[in-house]
C-alpha cells in the first residue's frame, strides 16, 4: 500500500469518525419524534386555551378552531354555542365546508344540543361528528363538530371527544371567572393554583421517556397521569376528603418520582381516623408541590415528608421536606391580597392561597403556619376542624 493510499484511507477514517460525533451530540440534542409530538400537543392546546379562557363566544371560537382541528387531525371543524348557533368553522387547506355539509353540520349541532353526546352522519364520502360541550354536570355548554373523509374509527372518534372535553373545561372555568358575584375569593385562589405548567412539562417530557426504553411503565405513567388531571380539572364543589386528596398526591408523587428516581424519596404517615375529614379541595397539592418543586428539584433530590394525625376536635396536618429553605422575611412580608397578583410563580403564592382559602372556609384559626429558614428546609402546618357544621365533601372518587 503506496504512502498516498494510506494518508487517504486515515483522513477517510478520521471524518468518517467525526462525522459520527456529530450525528450522536446531534442526536442527544434534537428532541425525539415523541417528544416532539408532545410538545407541538402541548403548545397546539395552549393556544385553544388562551382563546377559550375569554368564554365561547364569536372571536374565541375563530380563534380557537384551527388549534382545535389541529389536535383532532379532522380535515374541517365547527364550533356551535349553546343554542346551535355557529360560531366559527375551520378548514385549512381543505376546502371542505361545501353547502350540503354546511347544512347537515348545523342539523347535527342542534341534535347533538337535544341530548346525544356524538352523532354520525356521512354526506357522500364525508362523516360528520357532533360532540357536545358539557360541563361536569351535565349542563351544555355548546358543541363541536369536526368533518372528515371517510368514515373515523374508535381512535378518531375517542380523540374528538377528549378535545372537545378539554375544550368544555377551559370554558368553563372561563364562566368560573366571570362568575365572581357567584364565587367567594377562595375559590377563585383555588383554580389559579391547581397545576403547574411545568409540572405537566416535565410529566410528559418524563412519560415520554419511557415510550422506547419501557412501554409498560410509560403506559402506568399515563394512566396516572390522566388520573391526576381528571381529579384536579373536575368541576367538583368546595370540599373533599383528605382520603380523595391524599390519593391525588399520591399520583402526583408517583409522576415525580418517575422524574427523579431514587432521588426524591417520599415517607406518608396518615391516621386512618382522620382519612374522612373534609378539607378545601386541592389545598394540599400546592404545598406537596412546592416541597418537591422549590425545596427538592434545584438540590436534585431529596425527601418530603406528609403526616396527618388526630388532634382532638381538629385534624393536623404536616408537609416537610429537607431543601433548600425560604426565607422567613421574605415570607412574611409576602403575606397579602397583592401577593396573589404577582407574576412571578413563586412558592409564596400557592401557600398565600391555601392560606386564604382555610381561613375563609374554617376562620381564621385555622390559617397555614410555616417553618423555614435558609438552608434549613421547610414545614407547612394545616390545621382543620374534624367536624364543621355547612361543611360537607363534593364529588366522586376518581381513579
């Protein structure tokens, strides 16, 4: 072999090397086809979102309808108020909405009011689909309907009737917020401080994961995941158990742990005497949630800790966790009805709410007491009445 050939053949090596680095740091920062569905989901449903939290009316429902058709993956979508007026149609590209559709959509609208939760009609080689808007109760709060060619199977069939699920919550606590007249200010703090967005993120980004490397724990993942959010979306009252909100963290803890593996441990100490006592629905998720997400995830790991005992006539509960701490300054000077106007996201707004909300529910004996220091972890005391005349649980178990 001439001395030529072999300086050819080791810069062949060597790019061919290089190029192999390249496509693997390419690879480990390019996002995965999943995770990139996940993600186009994600913003597709944030924009509906943004529309529908101004209410069904005209200029959100135009808004709306192409993010919607987006996520049903329809060729053409419709959005009826509920009286079967239309509101707003969406086509894309498609070209769809010929007059015989037109029509048979606006017939199928108006059935689908009268108490059919999905009804099916072909017009030539096209099927339309109504699916009712309806609140948790039952009450209708418009309709949807998507066209597409050809005749929809389950998968099709089941994915129009969780957008159009989606859809209905976001109206109504659409309706919730403009009901203020109707709503004490408690309960108004309690659906700004359901969920965090990036606890969804990385819930997802976690489920995600697992899709290619274990597919039965993505599958449990998404079971609990969907578990999750149809406790905490639900329309349900007031008040729920502790036994209902426990359960909740429960699958919360277990999307977390998934994130954090071994990192993140988790000691649950209950007295069964106390697992029917009423407390203010979801006045535990923010602070399980700030342990994990303020006190753990910037330390990458550690340990939160959840106790509810029987102290006589009340219930007491405790949620610990060893981070990284607040500063207890800060904290008290963050108390207020101004705190809960803030933009930034701070832990000090998701206990100020569950704050508000025990003192309104029980008076003001019963407001959140916390101790924290810098470096020294944080312990946030609940304390509620066992028994409270006018007091009672709302809604079912889930999951």
């Amino acid at each position: 072999m001439s001395v030529e050939v072999a300086v050819a053949l080791a810069l062949a090596l060597m790019l061919t090397a290089v190029a192999a680095v390249v496509v693997v740091r390419t690879r480990r920062v390019v996002a995965t086809p999943t995770e990139r569905a996940v993600h186009t989901a994600l913003h597709t449903a944030s924009l509906a979102a943004r529309a529908l939290r101004r209410g069904l009316d005209t200029d959100s429902a135009q808004t709306a309808a192409p993010f919607l058709r987006g996520l049903t993956g329809t060729e053409g979508l419709a959005l009826f108020d509920s009286d079967g007026a239309l509101l707003a149609r969406d086509q894309g590209d498609a070209a769809i909405w010929v007059p015989d559709l037109v029509d048979t959509s606006a017939a199928t609208a108006k059935e689908s009011i009268a108490g059919q939760r999905r009804v099916l009609r072909e017009v030539r080689t096209t099927a339309v689909v109504a699916q009712p808007l309806l609140t948790e109760g039952g009450d209708v709060l418009g309709v949807l309907v998507v066209v597409t060619v050809g005749t929809p199977g389950p998968g099709m069939l089941g994915a129009v009737g969780e957008v159009a699920r989606y859809a209905a919550s976001q109206i109504e606590l659409a309706e919730l917020d403009a009901s203020r007249a109707r709503l004490d200010r408690a309960e108004v703090l309690a659906l700004r401080a359901q969920i965090s967005p990036h606890f969804i993120y990385n819930a997802l980004n976690t489920i995600a994961s697992f899709v290619r490397t274990d597919p039965d724990r993505a599958r449990e993942l998404i079971l609990e995941f969907a578990d999750f959010t149809r406790y905490s979306f639900r329309a349900a009252g007031q008040y729920t158990t502790l036994a209902e909100e426990l359960r909740n963290i429960d699958r919360y803890l277990t999307l977390e742990r998934a994130r954090f593996g071994a990192a993140l441990k988790v000691r649950l100490q209950v007295a069964p005497e106390v697992l029917n006592v009423v407390v203010p629905f979801l006045a535990l998720q923010p602070l399980v949630e700030n342990a994990v997400r303020h006190g753990l995830a910037g330390q990458g790991g550690g340990s939160v800790e959840i106790v509810a005992h029987d102290a006589g006539t009340d219930c007491v509960i405790t949620v610990e966790d060893d981070g990284a701490g607040m500063d207890p300054d800060q904290l008290r000077s963050a108390q207020g009805d101004a705190l809960a106007d803030r933009t930034d996201q701070s832990a000090h707004v998701g206990l100020t709410n569950v704050d508000h909300r025990l003192r309104a529910a029980f008076g003001n004996d019963y407001g959140l007491v916390v101790e924290t220091a810098i470096g020294a972890g944080t312990k946030v005391i609940m304390r509620v009445p066992k028994f409270r005349s006018g007091v009672r649980a709302s809604g079912g178990a889930v999951g």
